[in-house]
C-alpha cells in the first residue's frame, strides 16, 4: 500500500510538473515579418527581457545586440506589461507582448496614454 501511495505521488508529481512545463512561454527567438529582424525574448530575473539578435537588412546591423524590453511583467494570461524601446526613433513606450499561440506573439507599443499604438504579431 505505502509503495502504491508513493508511486501515485510520483505520477501526481510528474504529472503537475509537465503541465507547467507545457504553460504558455514567450521566450525564444520571434521574427518580425515587417523587416525580417529577429527578437529573442528571455528570462531576466523572473521577468521578461528582448533584444534583437539578427536583421535581414545589413544596414541595420548595429542594433544587433540591442535591449529593446526590460523587464516586463507578467499582466494577466499569456500577457506580460513593460518599457518598450523603439530603436529607430530612440523612444521609450508602454509595451504589451501578448502570446497568441505557439508560433504567434503580438507586440505592441504605445504612446500618449494608449492613444497611439502600433502592433505587430511576431513568428517563431
């Protein structure tokens, strides 16, 4: 009996773990459609971070390593709130990345108390 109860714990267990495991996860290497630049989002501190890793345009190589969100937290399911940065015009905006589903990620900046937004739904 105790064998059976442990081993049913075991399985409870594993059964808990992989279901987090499985829970909606931003991170990884997105591409924006627009321009063909690719966006790694990671984990800095319990938090969401992003920076851009490759560009398709050459002329754009220097905001390769660039910081472009720190961190942002988790607002509610599969959304995470923080400081974006606009490399092309050196702006700081009010950012929302929004997981869609497993291949699409909207990111979404905005201005002016949320007047002014511009979005995009980035792919894995």
């Amino acid at each position: 009996m105790r064998l059976l109860t442990k081993s049913l714990l075991a399985a409870a267990f594993a059964a808990g773990t992989a279901t987090v495991a499985s829970a909606a996860d931003p991170t990884g290497t997105w591409t924006r459609p627009s321009t063909g630049a690719k966006i790694s989002f990671y984990d800095c501190g319990g938090k969401l971070c992003a920076k851009v890793v490759g560009v398709k345009d050459q002329t754009k190589k220097d905001m390769v390593g660039k910081v472009i969100m720190t961190g942002a937290t988790k607002s509610g399911e599969n959304a995470w709130k923080g400081d974006l940065i606009n490399l092309e015009d050196g702006n700081t905006y009010s950012g929302t990345v929004t997981l869609v589903s497993a291949g699409a990620l909207n990111l979404k900046g905005c201005a002016l108390a949320g007047l002014v937004c511009k979005d995009e739904n980035l792919t894995k």
